[in-house]
C-alpha cells in the first residue's frame, strides 16, 4: 500500500490589504501566458476579494436569486435520466458562470456538470433565461441562444484534451442538489476551481447556510427550530502555496467597505477515537471499512469506548471538504461509485464533486487521497476531465491521522 509521508508544512501567506494573493512557480506561469492577458498581472492573481478572478458576488448572489424562483413552482424541480435531481438553479448558476468565465478569460475551457439537453426538452428554457437576464453582467447580450450556447460550454462533449496536461475551469453548480431540494437546511454548494497544467491552483465555494454553531448544536443533540434558525453562510477561497481563506457570505452581500478574510486551518486532532468523522449522507457507516474497527454516535455526550463522533451533514460531498478544511470534521470517508469495464470493477466520481474540496483542505494544512493512499489524478480522463478515478474512495484528514486510517481502511477492506 502506497502511503503518503505526512507534511507539517503551512502554507505560506500572502497578504495585502484586504486581498489575499497567489504567485504562480515559473512554469505554471509559461502555461498560464497568453491565455487571457485579464488572466495575468505582474505575475500574481488577485483572488475573489476583488471579484477579478471568481466573481464569487456573481455566482451566490446569482444562486440565492435562482433559489426564489426555484421554490414558486414544484415542476421546476426535475430528474434526470440517471435519477439525480436537476433545478432552474443548475442551468441558471451554470450559465452565468460560464458567461461570465467567458467574458474574462474566452481561452480557457470549462467543465461543469450540466448541458441544455435534458433543458431543452422541458418548458423552462425561458425561466433560466429570465433569471440570467436579470443578474447577467452584459444583459443586452444575453439571449436564449446564448444562454443555451454558455451552458453547454461546460457540458459532455463541449471540448477535448488529449492526454496533455490541461488548463481549465471546474464548475459545480449546485453540489447537495437533493439537498437543496428539501429546503433552509441543506448545506448545498456552489463551487468553482482553476486547473492549470494537471494541477489544482485556485478554489472557491459558497454555502450559504453554513453557520458555525450548526455543527456544535448537531453533535451535542440540540435541534434549531423557529426564531433561533439563522445562518449567515460562507465563502471559502484557496489558492496554491498560499492557504485557504473564509468570509461569511452575509457580510459579503451587504457589506460595501473591504471585508476581513479569516484564515482556515485543519484541526489539530491526532489520536483517532478524538477524532470527528463525516460521511456522505447516502452511505451508512455501516457500509464503510472502518466500521470494523469502531462504532459510530452522532452525539457526543454518548460517546462509549470503541466509538467515534460522526457529525452530521446533508447533501453533497463539498460541504464535507468545508468541514474538515475549517477544523469542523477531522476526517471525511466517501466510498467512490463502481462501474464494470471487462469484468474489472472501478471507481469513479465526477471531477466537479471533489476539485475545489481537494485544494481547500491541502491549503488549510490536510490531505486528500484515494484507499490506497495515492493523489487524485485530474488527468486520468484524458478526452473530457470530466471523471476521476479513485481506488476504492476518497479519504479527506486533517493529515495528522492520515496514514493510520489508510492502514485501517487495507487492512479492513479490499480496495476497488
């Protein structure tokens, strides 16, 4: 079994005012060059704080207004042909960030999760179209045709790479839309990440009903109900070499001055039965390897010999990343979907649920790999980088307690 070494390293800062910056090693540089001259300035990226980059503003706002019109009519919330559940929210998040992708750097391509196949055969074109037209940068220009045009520039078949590797943007629209579905409560995401050269170097996502005590309040059993129910939300950013950072998301809607970024770490656990653990919330703990060695409890105050505190978390799979990246969870365990080719069975997952995730938690000081103990490859698709290719799953740790999972996870269960 192939383990990684553990890293001590943080991170280092890079800090002006309230802008938090990236600098690009010289090679990463030359990939970057000629790209998109927005793309680039004296070397260094300036982050979502100033809306350059990202336009983190753009896509939550944009969502929290897609979101009203989502909930004034249940046929808007559709299912696609494998089961999953699509919205107006999907489409309109995924157009206007391509749009606005677009605008700022035309030379680099996206890989989202949706296109307007399964869109154009309902009734709802024109509802996504109403809702890009209103929070469109450009809305003289937005038209059906173009709405259409900017979905499916992330979408199957948009574009091929080759087995080079490739500079590109990975957009999730909506991760937890099952979630998002059921209502206040979901801890869905908006995420979008940079890919240049193979490697992860920019990340943010939005979860708007993120609240810190959320996490308190679940483990220690006490329900928010009526008057006491309000979250504030989050922005998570990240950047290659120079960590992850947070913001409230209500602080970032309605507060004009130049806002304090917070800087996330992992937390410090490193003794295993201390430690927090999250699941996916389709997956039982039941189902995953290290059940054999302990017994999960959702409340802390019942906390026995032999058991682990698992926190409770709905939706999808990046809020997980947010937790373990801002020292909420220690560890998360995803068991990766399996498909037959040849009769050998393989893992897989979409490249959209995990990019962002993975770069938040390596910045804030954690560590992402597969049971086996290998690094995610982005390039293992190499037509599409639609689909990752992990080994039995996905383990996301604080990295101090990595290396002991893995060697749980082999030795409790064979690896896909």
């Amino acid at each position: 079994m192939k383990k990684f070494a553990d890293r001590k390293r943080r991170p280092t800062d890079y800090r002006v005012g309230d802008m938090v910056m990236v600098k690009f090693n010289p090679r990463q540089f030359k990939a970057l060059r000629g790209m998109h001259q927005n793309l680039i300035r004296n070397k260094t990226l300036v982050s979502v704080s100033n809306a350059r980059i990202f336009r983190a503003n753009v896509i939550v706002i944009a969502f929290e207004h897609v979101k009203s019109s989502l909930f004034s009519n249940d046929d808007r919330i559709l299912e696609k042909n494998d089961q999953t559940p699509v919205t107006i929210a999907d489409f309109g998040v995924q157009a206007l960030v391509s749009l606005e992708m677009n605008r700022l750097f035309p030379s680099i391509p996206l890989v989202a999760e949706e296109d307007s196949s399964f869109l154009r055969s309902t009734n709802l074109v024109g509802s996504v179209v109403d809702v890009v037209v209103n929070k469109a940068t450009l809305r003289d220009e937005v038209t059906e045709d173009s709405v259409l045009k900017a979905i499916d520039r992330g979408g199957k078949d948009a574009c091929t790479f080759g087995p080079k590797q490739a500079t590109y943007w990975v957009l999730d629209p909506i991760d937890g839309t099952r979630g998002f579905v059921k209502g206040v409560e979901a801890l869905y995401v908006v995420a979008l990440a940079l890919v240049v050269e193979g490697q992860i170097v920019l990340g943010v996502m939005g979860c708007p009903n993120w609240d810190e005590d959320y996490f308190v309040n679940r483990a220690t059993g006490v329900q928010e109900t009526g008057s006491n129910f309000s979250r504030s939300g989050m922005i998570m950013v990240s950047h290659l070499g120079c960590g992850t950072w947070k913001q409230r998301l209500s602080d970032m809607l309605t507060i004009k001055l130049p806002q304090s970024w917070t800087r996330c770490y992992v937390d410090g656990c490193q003794v295993l039965k201390e430690a927090r653990f999250c699941t996916p919330e389709s997956q039982k703990w039941e189902s995953l390897p290290l059940s054999s060695s302990f017994n999960a409890k959702t409340n802390s105050e019942k906390i026995e010999k032999g058991d682990i505190l698992l926190v409770p978390a709905c939706c999808g799979s990046l809020c997980k990343y947010m937790m373990v990246a801002s020292g909420r969870a220690s560890v998360f365990i995803l068991r990766a979907t399996t498909r037959t080719v040849m009769k050998k069975i393989y893992g897989y997952a979409p490249a959209w649920d995990h990019a962002v995730g993975i770069i938040c938690v390596h910045e804030a000081g954690g560590m992402v790999t597969d049971w086996e103990g290998s690094s995610i490859d982005f390039a293992a698709d190499q037509i599409e980088r639609r689909t990752i290719f992990p080994s039995g799953g996905f383990l996301v740790s604080n990295c101090s307690l990595h290396n002991e999972i893995l060697g749980l996870i082999s030795s409790n269960s064979p690896i896909i």
